[in-house]
C-alpha cells in the first residue's frame, strides 16, 4: 500500500498556508475478512469502513471542526486506514470527534490555555488522549503549518488517568 498524497496549498483567509487533503480517491484498508469492501472512499462526506461485519463511520460533515481540521483529518484518517487495523482506526475517529468539542476545533494556531484545557478532557480516556497524541504527531511530521514540537512534547507529558486496576473486580 502507498501512503496517501497529501499537499498544501495557499489560502487567502489565513496568515500561512492551510493544508488541504489531496490524498486518492479510494484508501486500501487492512481488514481481516474477504467478504468485506477493501476499499474506503475518500470522496464522500462519510468515510465507511468494516471489521468482522461491523460498519465504522467517521462523518466529516458532522465533525464540528474548522474546514482545514477537517482537511488535516482526512490525511490523517487516509494514513491510519492504510497502516493500522480498523478498530485503532476507530480509535483516531474517536479522537477527531473528541476534538471537535473542545476549543481547539475554530482551528489553528492553538492557544497554551485552550490545549491544557483540552488535554485534561482528552486524559480521561486513554484511547482519546493517545488517538489525539498520535494526530498531533502525523501533522507535525508532515510539517503542517501551526503543529509545534514543543507542544508535542507537552501532549507527549501527558497521561491519562489511571484505573484503578482492581475496580472491575467483584467479590461476593
């Protein structure tokens, strides 16, 4: 599998170039069945995918994000599909969702307060805080406009709250 061509390209509303998915029509997905589609179309505004007969969505349209989160999303979602299995995909969706709920979804460059508030949403679940970690750090390797390291360092720092590792033990 190829990884998804991605590139940026100038946009009059925002002081540096926004990023904008220009990634292949259809993504090869790792799936475990035969009887599956093995292919997601990145054309559409909902991006469908299957594991075990089970349908996964990410719906772009209903994604609270500024237009280039979503663009960067959509690289991100293409990248994931092609390397990692379905349901981790499904962790980075729910991780975007997550995202859109926060202030950090009216877009890029993200303020210090808006991020450590953010981060203390995100590190009650472990699957959101490391859907996000991993997001971050695509972007910033791809070096997208707005992603720093410094602050990936910081979302790196951070961890999720612990669960007690006994509490889903009962005793009669």
């Amino acid at each position: 599998m190829t990884e998804s061509a991605d590139q940026e390209h100038a946009s009059p509303s925002s002081t540096f170039p926004a990023y904008v998915f220009q990634g292949p029509a259809q993504v090869a997905i790792r799936t475990r069945t035969n009887d599956q589609p093995k292919y997601v179309d990145t054309r559409l505004s909902a991006w469908t995918w299957y594991d075990g007969g089970i349908a996964m969505t990410i719906d772009w349209a209903a994604l609270q994000l500024n237009s280039e989160l979503i663009e960067i999303g959509k690289g991100f979602m293409a990248y994931a599909l092609e390397k990692y299995a379905p349901r981790t995909v499904v962790m980075f969706a729910d991780s975007l969702r997550s995202l859109s709920s926060t202030n950090l979804a009216a877009g890029l460059p993200w303020k210090s307060h808006e991020l450590t508030t953010a981060l203390e949403e995100f590190k009650r679940s472990r699957r959101v805080l490391v859907g996000f970690r991993r997001f971050y750090r695509r972007a910033l390797d791809r070096g997208i406009k707005g992603f720093d390291s410094n602050i990936y360092l910081k979302i790196k720092d951070v961890k999720s709250d612990r669960v007690d590792p006994y509490a889903r033990i009962f005793l009669s």
